[in-house]
C-alpha cells in the first residue's frame, strides 16, 4: 500500500543502483507482507501476555498490562531480523530484474558501517551490517548462477 523509506536512507545513497536497492528492499517488505505478519505477531502475542497478566491479577498480583506489552514487543523484536533478511533477498531480485547493476550492492552495508559503526555489532530488529555484507554476496551468487543457467530469476521463498 505504502512504501517508506526515510530521507536519511536516500541522502545515504550515491547512486541509481544504490537507491534502487533501497526501494526494492521496502518493496520486498511489503511483497512477503511483513508488516501485516508483524502486526499479526505482535497481536498474538499481546494477547498472550493479556492472559498472563490477567491470570497474575487473579493471584493477586497488578502487572499493569506490562505482560502484554513485553509479549508484543517479542513478538516484534522476534521476527525483525527474519523480515530483514527475506527483504534483503527478495529486493535483491527485485533490483536484478529491474535491469540494475545488483553486483555490488554488498558495497553499500560497508559502506553503512563506515558510517554507523553501531550496526556492525548490534543485530536486535536487523541483520548486522556485515551478516548482510555476506548475505548479499551470496545473493549476488545465486542470481549470477541462474542467469547463467538460463533460468528465471526468481527467488526461492516459501509461498503462503
């Protein structure tokens, strides 16, 4: 429906390709329909940690609704990094297939790392900058592969 993507991102950006893979990462968000899986996760969750707190309550014990909140932020927090990396993925067909230069995207997480060396290290709602310096690489791999292969690029996710 919507695509976000903050105007730090873009400033960050040196290049139509680098730009486009932005794009295509938030793209691919809402493709595999993270944020509506998000809002579901953290729905179940917050409803778990309801009963949790209501049970509490019934022992005696107010907890506020803080069960409920911490179950939804889990939730949130849990499935982050697995929405990070499946967008990671499918941007990066997203990007072959538009016709841009995909082949050094990886360049752009060191590049992001230059600049928040904190993302080199802290991985709680995103891949690390250098997971998703590998992880790209490979990407760029398989795609070579099947366009040498002849074979549709498509990407190899599980369908719903």
């Amino acid at each position: 429906k919507q695509v976000v993507v903050f105007p730090e991102m873009v400033a960050f950006t040196k290049n139509d390709e680098e730009l486009g893979l932005v794009i295509a990462h938030e793209l691919a968000h809402n493709i595999m329909r993270h944020p509506d899986n998000q809002k579901k996760n953290a729905g179940m969750a917050g409803l778990a940690g309801a009963l949790a707190d209501a049970f509490a309550q019934s022992q005696g014990y107010n907890t506020g609704g803080a069960l409920s909140q911490l179950g939804a932020q889990q939730a949130v927090l849990a499935y982050s990094a697995d929405f990070e990396r499946e967008a990671d993925y499918v941007g990066m067909y997203i990007l072959a297939r538009s016709g841009y230069d995909y082949t050094d995207a990886a360049s752009f997480w060191r590049r992001m790392s230059k600049k928040n060396p904190d993302g080199i290290y802290v991985g709680t709602t995103h891949p690390t900058n250098p997971d998703r310096y590998v992880s790209i690489n490979k990407i760029v791999a398989e795609i070579d592969r099947k366009k040498q292969a002849g074979t549709p690029l498509l990407p190899e996710v599980a369908k719903d």
